[in-house]
C-alpha cells in the first residue's frame, strides 16, 4: 500500500438514545493509503454513515484514535476542525444535494467562498474540476435542468475544488442506473491515480466496491 493517509483505531461510537448507550461503532480499526479508493459495505444501521461523519470531524468517538497525516486530528479545537474540513476533506452525498435554481459553475464556487479563495482564482479552479468531470459544455446551466448522473458529477467536482486529500462519500452511485454507476466510479479512479486524493466509499452496490482496492465490511459496528 501506498504511505497510509489516515488511521483510526479501535474506534466507538455509541448514541444516547431514550437515556440509553447504544454502541454503533464496536473498536473499529481501519487504514487508508494516499490515492486508495476503499469501500464500506454492510447493512443498513450498521454505522456506515456514522464512520464517514468521524472520519470528516462532524463527530467525535466516544473512544479510539485518528490520525491524519500523522496528526492526532481528534485534539483539534473547533476552529481547527472546521480548517481541517475545508482544507482536507471534500464530501459526497447520495442525493447530489446541490444549490437548486443555481448554475452549475455556482454551485462548484461556493465552498471556494466559504474557503476565501479570491476571485481570479477561484474561475480557473472551477473550469479545471468541470473539465475533470466532463461538464464545462454545462457550466452555465441551472443545476434544475440536470440528470442525475450530471448532478453528481457536480457534487463530485465540489467536493474537488478544495484539493482535498480524501473525499467521503456516501452512496455516491445510490440514485444511478449501471452506465452512470460505472462512470462515477471511473472519475473517482482518475482523481485517485492523478492527484493521489484517497477516497472513503459507502456502498450497496457490490460491482461499486469491487471497483476500489480495499473492501471493508462493517456488521453491527
Ligand atoms: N444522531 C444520532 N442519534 C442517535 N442514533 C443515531 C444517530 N445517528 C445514527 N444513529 C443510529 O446509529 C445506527 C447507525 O446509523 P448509520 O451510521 O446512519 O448507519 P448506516 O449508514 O450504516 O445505515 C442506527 O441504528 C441509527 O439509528
Ligand atoms: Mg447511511
């Protein structure tokens, strides 16, 4: 494997429910390499989601260790956390939740704004990740007038912009038919392999996982 990028070990995470510990993530250990592609399979409620809000700081564990690039990222304060996030990590979501009645070009702009990116920069940016996604011919379109393939293609690019070292997706294919499916997954490849951005894959979808280079399993945490 490639030098590791992110390490969590002996990870758990248990939820107040009704005044009552419920242990989702069970000593959880797992590694990711720079430029890997590993995928999360298992069923339903088995803290898929919860793993990936972990590994982007949303949430704390109750117990375990993760370092990032050799930092022990789970001591950072919470402005360090939010740099950590802007800075390292670029998410994924099922549903493409994209800025509606925003253009294409918009919606990939923002998290250039909210990181203070300047102006002048962020328009070359934007037309280098559009073009790694095949959309610039799109760039001006409102996100409304997209398919679905195409809208994520554009979560894709934003969760880009940023130059993160990781991107955490979740269900990334979950809305997709087989051909779009196949397409994201071999945009993911190519970020993987050109800018060496590792990527944290949740996935149902057995040919999805077999794609990526590491297949880890999670049943009842
Ligand atoms: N914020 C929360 N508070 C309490 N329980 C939660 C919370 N988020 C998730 N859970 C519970 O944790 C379990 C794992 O959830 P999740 O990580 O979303 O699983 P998955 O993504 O694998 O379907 C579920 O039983 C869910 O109900
Ligand atoms: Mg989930």
């Amino acid at each position: 494997m490639n030098s590791p990028l992110l390490e969590i070990n002996s990870i758990t995470k248990s939820y107040q429910i009704a005044g009552q510990d419920v242990v989702v993530l069970k000593q959880f250990s797992m590694t990711v390499g720079k430029g890997e592609m590993v995928s999360i399979m298992g069923p339903s409620g088995s803290g898929k989601s919860t793993l990936l809000f972990i590994l982007g700081l949303f949430l704390s564990p109750t117990a375990g260790t993760y370092s990032f690039d050799n930092r022990d990222v789970l001591q950072l304060n919470r402005k360090e956390q939010a740099g950590f996030r802007r800075n390292e990590i670029g998410f994924v979501l099922q549903g493409a939740d994209l800025l509606e009645n925003s253009t294409v070009y918009e919606n990939v702009e923002y998290p250039l704004i909210y990181a203070q990116s300047k102006r002048s920069g962020r328009q070359k940016r934007i037309h280098e990740v559009l073009d790694q996604v095949k959309l610039s011919h799109r760039i001006h379109h409102s996100s409304n007038q997209l398919s679905g393939g195409e809208r994520q293609r554009v979560a894709i690019a934003r969760a880009l912009v940023n130059h993160p070292s990781v991107i955490l997706a979740d269900e990334p294919t979950g809305q997709l038919d087989r051909e779009n499916s196949l397409q994201v997954m071999n945009y993911f490849r190519a970020i993987a392999e050109q800018t060496e951005t590792s990527l944290v894959i949740v996935t149902h979808d057995q040919q999805v996982a077999e794609f990526c280079d590491q297949i880890i399993i999670i049943d009842r945490g």
